[in-house]
C-alpha cells in the first residue's frame, strides 16, 4: 500500500495494518525506535517512516515469533536486511494473492 500523506493519526495506522490501536501504543513503549510526533493536545500523528518502521515490528513479532527485545535488535543491528527481507515477503503474498484469483477465477469458468 502506498502511503501519500505526510502524517497520518494512530486510528489509520490501526487500519492500515489491521492491529489495534492499543498495540501501536503498547510497541511505542517497548520500542525506542517508534516515536510518533505529537500535537499540543497529545495526539499521535506518524510518519510513513514510522509505518516502515511498525511493519517490520509486526512482521518480527507477530509473523517470525521474536520477543519484543529480539525483534528491537534486529531492527537496530540489522534495519536494511530486516527492511529487504519484510519487503520481499510483502511483495510475495501480493503476487500469491493475485495468483489465487487468477486460480478462482478460471474455476468459477467451469
């Protein structure tokens, strides 16, 4: 998905990456390298930096099983690799996914 906007509210965030709000708040604890810009009123407001950067967090906990420590590391010592690697499993499942409709489709034909 291609993020157009500069910022975007946790609510959107939510539903980009279908997780709950109240992970991104939890991951922002946990993880120093999340740390949305916040208006006078305490409002979260992040960048598609930070998206990048909750994706990868998704991908190593909740799709690869790392503890939160371990994914932060991972992050941190290895963001490139981490970042290539996410991209590339991203890029598959969409391929997969249109693969599979090309499949139902010509089913649905017989």
């Amino acid at each position: 998905m291609e993020l157009s906007k500069k910022y975007y509210k946790i609510s959107e965030v939510a539903a980009i990456l279908n997780i709950p709000a109240s992970t991104l708040r939890f991951w922002e604890d946990k993880f120093t390298l999340i740390k949305p810009h916040r208006n006078e009123h305490g409002t979260r407001f992040y960048t598609p930096k930070d998206i990048e950067v909750i994706r990868m967090v998704y991908y190593l906990v909740k799709e690869k099983g790392l503890k939160l420590d371990a994914a932060q590391e991972q992050i941190r010592n290895n963001h490139s690799g981490v970042s290539r690697k996410h991209k590339a499993i991203e890029r598959l499942k969409a391929i997969r996914a249109e693969l599979q409709a090309m499949l139902d489709a010509l089913h649905s034909l017989r």
